[in-house]
C-alpha cells in the first residue's frame, strides 16, 4: 500500500511521551522477527530433510503468529505517529511475501511434491501473490480481503502432509491462484468490522488445537500408530479451511447480488 506522509513531530510531542519512539521501533522489532523466521525456513529448505521440512512449518506458524500481533501492538503505540519516518506496512508486506507466498512454493518445489515436469505451475501462484500484494484495495472497508489472499503457507502445509492426489495438488494451486484475480470476498480474521472473523478467530483455535498435536504425532515412524492419528487429526482439521473457504464465499455471492443502496 502506498504510504502516507506524516510530518514529524517533537518526542515530547508524541503519544506516550518520549518512550513513544522506543516503543513502536520495539514494536517494528517485533515484525521483523519474522523475518528471521524467513531466513530460518530458507536453510531448513535449502536442507530439504523431511525432519528440515517440518522446522520450516514450525517456523513459518511464528512468522504467522507474529504477523497476526504486530499490528495490534502497532495501534496501541500509534505507530505512524511515534515513527512517521519508517514505514511498517512495507516492512511487512515484504516479509509476509517471502512467508506465505515464495518460501511455502519453494518448499513444495524442493520436497518434490509435485510430479515432474509439473514444478512450472508453481509459477501461477507465485505471479498472482504479486498482484494481489500490489493491489491498492486488497482490504476492502467492511474488513475482508479483495481475492483470495496469499495464504500458500497452509495450502503448502496440507499438500506436503496429506500428499493428496497430484492432480488435485495441481487443482487447488492452480483454482486458488486464479481466485486471486477474481472480486470476491475472503474472511480477514483480525478484523474487528465482521461478525464471522469473531467465529473464524473460535474455530481458528480449535483448528491449532487439532492441527498442532496431529503435525506433532506426523514426526513419528510412518508405520506407526501414531503417525496414522496424527495423519488423521490433520485431515480433520481441514474443517476449518472449508469453513473459512465456504463463508467467504457466502458473502462474494451476497456483496455480488446484493442490491446497491
């Protein structure tokens, strides 16, 4: 998004007081972590071990977690305000394109989970998250994302764990990759302006609930009992992106053929 100039101001001037600057350069701290995260899952994927794999999973639910607060605490400091110098917007959107778009792809790339000859399809994904990270509207006002937004990160996740089908991997990256492109309405859980981003924020926890202790039993010997619960809690909790998946599609179709005012 195109930043807006903020014309500096005296610390004794700005919210909270001298300590305000030191807070929200804390606060841009913060956000960057998660690009250590990225460099992180960078060397467990140039690694490319399946134990490598799942650190980089591991990584990338923290880059998630610390993308999913930082703006938060950026409120609370009045960060535009306290650093009007430097753009944490940017900051972000350069580190959540390498954590849930080009890193996740990349991963799929080298863990071979597409059959070869059929890697160039990643490039459909990797080419709409671009457009989709420079549209100027890609939150609309009423709180949903504008196309389906970039979250390859779990695409990649239950590609690389369920191993489906290798046409319906190639399926999902190459429907959910044109859905970028198409006007429609998808739930942005952080925010407060939709009543179902308060229940996707209910079911998103049941969703780690289930999905955390299945990918954690999935580091077992794939013989084993455990393995096959894991496997299956994991499955199970795609209950979750259905929902997420079949609400947003409930309100394009309403935003589409709802009456104008």
């Amino acid at each position: 998004m195109p930043a807006h100039a903020i014309e500096p101001v005296a610390p004794d001037e700005t919210p909270l007081g001298k300590i305000g600057p030191i807070l929200g350069w804390c606060v841009h701290g913060y956000t960057a972590l998660g690009l250590v995260a990225a460099a992180g899952i960078a060397l467990a994927i140039v690694r490319g071990t399946p134990s490598d794999f799942s650190w980089a999973f591991a990584l990338m639910a923290i880059a998630t977690f610390i993308d999913a607060t930082d703006g938060t605490l950026a409120r609370k400091v009045r960060i535009r305000e306290v650093v009007p110098g430097f753009d944490g917007r940017r900051l972000d959107d350069i580190i959540d394109f390498l954590n849930y778009t080009f890193l996740p792809l990349l991963l799929l790339w080298r863990a071979k989970s597409l059959p070869d000859g059929q890697e160039a399809w990643l490039l459909l994904p990797l080419m709409a998250s671009v457009y989709g990270f420079c549209q100027v509207s890609i939150k609309t006002s009423d709180g949903y994302f504008l196309g389906f937004p970039s979250l390859w990160n779990v695409v990649a996740f239950y590609i690389y764990a369920l191993s489906p089908p290798t046409w319906l991997s190639l399926a999902s990256l190459i429907f959910l990759g044109l859905l970028t492109f198409v006007p429609s309405f998808y739930l942005y859980p952080s925010s407060r302006r939709s009543r179902l981003n308060t229940l996707s924020n209910a079911l998103g926890a049941v969703w780690a609930a289930v999905l955390i202790p299945g990918f954690w039993l999935m580091q077992e010997n794939p013989e084993s009992t455990a393995w096959q619960t894991g496997y299956w809690l994991v499955a199970v909790s795609l209950f979750y992106v259905i929902f997420y998946l079949g609400a947003s599609w409930l309100v394009t179709l309403k935003h589409w053929f709802s009456p104008t005012p």
